[in-house]
C-alpha cells in the first residue's frame, strides 16, 4: 500500500533540496513522477526552487479551489496516454499552503490510486501557529519526518520569523510570500521570545 509522507521543517531546512533530490532518485530507476506546488506560492512562478540554484519546473499548480484527488487523476490520465506509463510518485512543495480538503486528496491518492505522495512544507507560520495544511498532514499521514536546520546561534531550529528590513515582526497574514518586502529567518525558541519580547501565538 502506498503511503502520504510529510516531511516538514523550519525555513531553509533543505525541503525543497530534498524533494528534488527524491526526483532525480525516482528518475534514475527510469520511473516517472509528478510534481505540483499550490498556486498561491508566487516565488519561482511556476518552478520549486532550491537554495543550492537546483530548479525544476512543476507538471501542474494547485489552485485554492481545486479538488486534488479529481486533478491528479486527469493529469495522470494524459501521462499514461502520451508516455503508455504510470506514473510513480507525486512530489508536493510547500504543502502547508494546501487546504485540509486538499490534504485529504492527497491521502486518498496514496490509499485508492496506490501512489506514493511526498508532501514537503513548514509546519507554522511566523506566529507559530499551525498552517491549515500543515495541520490536516500531520493527523493523516502515514510517515512524519522533520528536516533540521539550525538557528543563528547554533541551536536546532523551530520556528519562522518574519523580517521587513532589519524588523522582526508579529502580526499580519498567515502568508506573505518571499519578494513581497518579507524574508524570513529560521529561529530557536529562545531567539525567537527574545526577538517577540516573550510573545508566542498562544499568548496573544
């Protein structure tokens, strides 16, 4: 039976390295995969983009409104009509922006299709609150893998905070997408209540 993977971490944790890594392994087996990223994340346009200057573009872009299960069976549909080949994995970047009911047609997917779904994304946002996305993955999934990266000060990090200028902020939308006057650094918990003033979502 194949299975729903969530392989989540702070920013620059090396996900989107690692999914396009997984690719190329597929690849190199001579099997063929699908890759996808929703709509809504503007940076790259069209193409998951890794931080080591690897870029690929998608197969296809999830929109707010589209039903994830109905869209990957017509995509792979044409595949299988033009290639007469399965395919054999789906590879999803920045998970966290898909909807539960999107998540849930990534598990059925896995369960009814019998095809492997790789889902890479963050778990929180820059107030530490889960993304709805993220949320929805880590109750269904079959497999949870954190991806480590470390903070300015040489602890694991945990948490995203958003930056305009030199300024760590603690308000405004759940996403604001890298290029739209934001970046974004990966924080300890102690970096990151010290830069909030000792503020968590939780507490606000």
């Amino acid at each position: 039976m194949a299975k729903l993977y969530f392989r989540y971490g702070a920013m620059n944790s090396g996900k989107s390295t690692a999914l396009l890594q997984a690719a190329f392994n597929y690849e190199e087996r001579g099997q063929h995969v699908l890759l996808s990223k929703p709509a809504v994340d503007t940076k790259g346009d069209r193409h998951i983009e890794s931080r080591l200057g690897v870029t690929r573009e998608v197969d296809y872009l999830i929109t707010p409104d589209d039903d994830t299960y109905a869209q990957f069976q017509s995509i792979r549909a044409e595949y299988i009509e033009r290639a007469n080949k399965d395919v054999s994995c789906l590879l999803l970047d920045e998970a966290q922006f898909l909807t539960e009911e999107q998540v849930d047609g990534m598990l059925r997917i896995a369960l009814l299709e019998d095809i492997p779904v790789l889902a890479y994304g963050i778990r929180t946002d820059f107030r530490t609150r889960a993304f709805p996305g993220s949320r929805r993955l880590l109750e269904v999934a079959h497999s949870l893998e954190e991806l480590k990266t470390i903070c300015r000060c040489g602890r694991k990090a945990l948490f995203n905070g958003r930056r305009v200028g030199d300024r760590f902020i603690f308000d405004g939308d759940q996403v604001a997408i890298d290029g739209q006057a934001v970046t974004y650094e990966s924080l300890c918990g102690t970096c990151y209540l010290q830069e909030s003033g000792g503020v968590l979502a939780s507490d606000s």
